[in-house]
C-alpha cells in the first residue's frame, strides 16, 4: 500500500511538472543578443500581498543566479538594499525609476544609468510574486507560486529581458513548501534568461 501511495505521488507530481512545460511568458529585445552583463543587481521582490514570499524569493533568486556562474558577480538583494538605505541619491533614483516603471511601464535611461553608476553594475534584475499560495481547483489540492523577472540595462534602459513562469504541484497529504516550488520556477526562468 505505501508503495503504491508512493508510485502514485510520484507520477503526480512528473505529471504536473511536464504539464507546465515552457514559460508562462517570455519578451527578449532584438539587442540582448549582443548584451552580455558581468555584474548584476537583483533588487527587492515586488511580493504584492504575499509578505510571506519576501525572505524566500530574495534568497532564491540570487542564489540560482550565483549557482549558474554566468556574472563576475551578483549582488544579492540584501546587500543592494543596505546600499540603497545607506545612499540617499541611490534611494530616491531607485523609487523613481521603479514607479515610473510600474505606472507609466516607462524605464528611464537617464536613472537606469545613474543606477549603474551608482551600484556599479551592468545589469539589474526585478522580481515580481504574482501569486504565492495554497489553493483548491476542481477537488485538487495545490501549491501555486507564479514569478516575473524583467532583466534591465542600465547604460540603456532597455529591458532586455523578461519573462514569468507558473508552477502547481499537486498534493494529497503533505504540502510541498512553496519556497521549494518557487526554486523550480526561478531555475525554469534563469534558464532562459540572456547571459
């Protein structure tokens, strides 16, 4: 019996990861062929009302792209957020580049290149949780997490990149953690991800 509790876990769990093949979405601007940063910034999740997904999704994300050993360097998003806490020019640059970027879907170059300047890197990531939880849909149980990443560039402004990606894993008894879903879905982004 536990066997075959097993097998069937098992299978659910291929399944549902094979039914979601692809990303959800994914842009690539014509000139990211020739764009190929060296150091890059990954700044605070924008989570939405999933609070609880800031810890993970801000450890998770740099570290996948740490692990793929495509940049000299990553700096992660606690280390971008003490910099901008600490620098008053960097704060006020990085909430006006964001909210224009977020109202009026404009990215800047003239502070998207300050940014660089400031942060010295050539290439910052945004992170965005569309969704981060615990669901039922048609009688099954579901762990859904949805990420968003928009690759810019800071000489141009240029969002060079972006793309978001959706996971569900089925569960009958034990939850997966979504932090480990989340991981999945991070890894499917990165992967497709200009370097």
């Amino acid at each position: 019996m536990k066997k075959a509790c097993a097998r069937f876990l098992l299978v659910v769990a291929v399944l549902s990861v094979i039914a979601c093949g692809g990303l959800r979405y994914s842009q690539l601007d014509p000139a990211a062929k020739d764009y190929h940063p060296k150091r890059i910034a990954v700044f605070p999740a924008d989570v939405g009302t999933y609070e609880e997904a800031r810890n993970p999704i801000e450890q998770i994300v740099p570290g996948v792209l740490m692990g793929k050993k495509w940049f000299t360097d990553v700096i992660d998003t606690a280390t971008l957020f003490r910099q901008i806490q600490a620098n008053d020019e960097l704060r006020k640059i990085s909430t006006d580049y964001i909210s224009k970027l977020q109202t009026l879907n404009y990215s800047d170059p003239i502070l998207s290149k300050r940014i660089g300047e400031l942060t010295q890197t050539d290439g910052f990531l945004l992170v965005a949780v569309d969704y981060w939880n615990y669901t039922v849909e048609k009688d099954k149980k579901l762990a859904k997490v949805s990420v968003g990443l928009k690759l810019i560039d800071p000489a141009t402004g240029k969002i060079m990149w972006k793309a978001g990606h959706h996971l569900s894993e089925s569960y009958m008894l034990i939850k997966p953690d979504l932090p480990d879903v989340a991981r999945n879905v991070v890894k499917d982004l990165v992967g497709k991800m200009p370097h």
